[in-house]
C-alpha cells in the first residue's frame, strides 16, 4: 500500500487549475487529518494518535460512503501492522459486507489470508509479497517505506519474517525515524538473538531500543 493510497485513493487528486470543480472540504480534512493520523502512529505520539483517527473517520462517514470509510479503517490496521500489531481488523469487519472487493483483498492480506485469485485486486507493490514466494527480495523491490514496513508484518504474520526480513524492516524504520515500528521490529531481532544465545547481539539491539526510548 503506498503513501497515497493510505491517504484514501478515493479522494480525487487536488488540483490547482481555477476551472476546476471546488475540492469539497471533507476530503481536505479527512486527508489533512489521515496524514496527520499516521504520522503520530508511527512516531508514537498516542495523544494525538486517536484524536486525528477519529477526525478523519468522521469527515469519511459524511459521504455515507462504506468504501471511502473501510479504506481509512483499512489504513488504521495497516499502519499498525507495520509496528507488528497483530489484533484484528475490527473497524473494517463492521464494514465488510458493504464494502468493495479491493478493500476486502486487502484487509485479507493484511490478515495473512488473501487467496491467489485476489493477489491482482491487491496494490501493485503488495502483489509479490502476497505469493508464496514472496521474501525479502519482494520487500526491497517496494520503494515507498510505509509499504515496505506493511509488507514486512504480513511476512510476519505469515511466520516468514526471515532475519534479513527484521534487519530490513528496522532499517527502513530507522530511516525515517518511526520510533514505533523501529523498536517493534528491534524488539523482535533482541528476542530471536536471546533464544539463539547470541547474548552480545542481543545487548546490542536492547541498547539501540533504550536510545530511542532514551532509557538508561
């Protein structure tokens, strides 16, 4: 799922031409408010986190619209998929019955779930991560970071989060600074060291998470 996509696809692209219709104001603010939404998830700001949610799931359900509302309930998931929150999807499985095919695909990779003959109602980018084959490789061939970082916790999910996958998924997160995801991802690393008793690895990676949580 790119950038754009998380930011609600249905939402016409803005444009800046004067004999353009007037973009209507819940897709200004639900968009503003999405963003804001998912930048706070992944920095973990949780104050401002549900207030911007609920704010852009309102403007949404202005439309009476169930598939622009799975779709922001659908971002919600994603974006906690990629810190490795593996709760249900609730809020789009209200929606399920009426929303459209795309939607239900996703949310079903999301889940780990998605069947072969759905892979193509899938984002581009998410299609050779929801085959079999899909592996570190698929990852790396995703430019868009939040993409990657999805991608990675349904390889998770799947229970093919190989070490390569872990090191990716944390790198891409350290690269944009997303406290949230990065200290899910080392955390798992620091955990699989442990049990393997590589005890200097292990300390190594609980320094790097006590940095971004500025623990002693």
């Amino acid at each position: 799922m790119s950038r754009a996509w998380l930011i609600i696809a249905a939402f016409a692209l803005l444009s800046a031409c004067a004999d353009k219709p007037r973009v209507p104001d819940w897709q200004l603010n639900a968009s503003g408010a999405l963003e804001r939404y998912v930048t706070a998830a992944l920095t973990g700001d949780a104050r401002v986190e549900p207030i911007e949610f609920e704010r852009a799931r309102k403007e949404v359900a202005s439309t009476g619209q169930p598939g622009l509302v799975a779709r922001a309930e659908l971002t919600r998931c994603a974006v906690r998929l990629a810190s490795l929150d593996l709760s249900p999807c609730e809020g789009f499985e209200a929606l399920r019955g009426d929303s459209p095919a795309p939607e239900r695909a996703y949310a079903d990779y999301l889940a780990g779930r998605v069947t072969p003959a759905d892979v193509p109602l899938l984002p581009p980018q998410h299609r050779a991560v929801a085959t079999e084959q899909g592996d570190v490789a698929s990852l790396n061939a995703i430019a868009d970071p939040l993409s990657r970082l999805v991608a990675a916790g349904v390889l998770f999910r799947l229970g093919r989060a190989s070490p390569e996958v872990l090191v990716l998924a944390s790198d891409t997160a350290s690269a944009q600074g997303w406290r949230r995801p990065l200290l899910a991802w080392l955390g798992v690393q620091a955990m699989r060291a442990e049990q393997a008793g590589a005890v200097d690895e292990a300390q190594r990676l609980r320094r790097r998470m006590a940095l971004v949580t500025g623990a002693p």
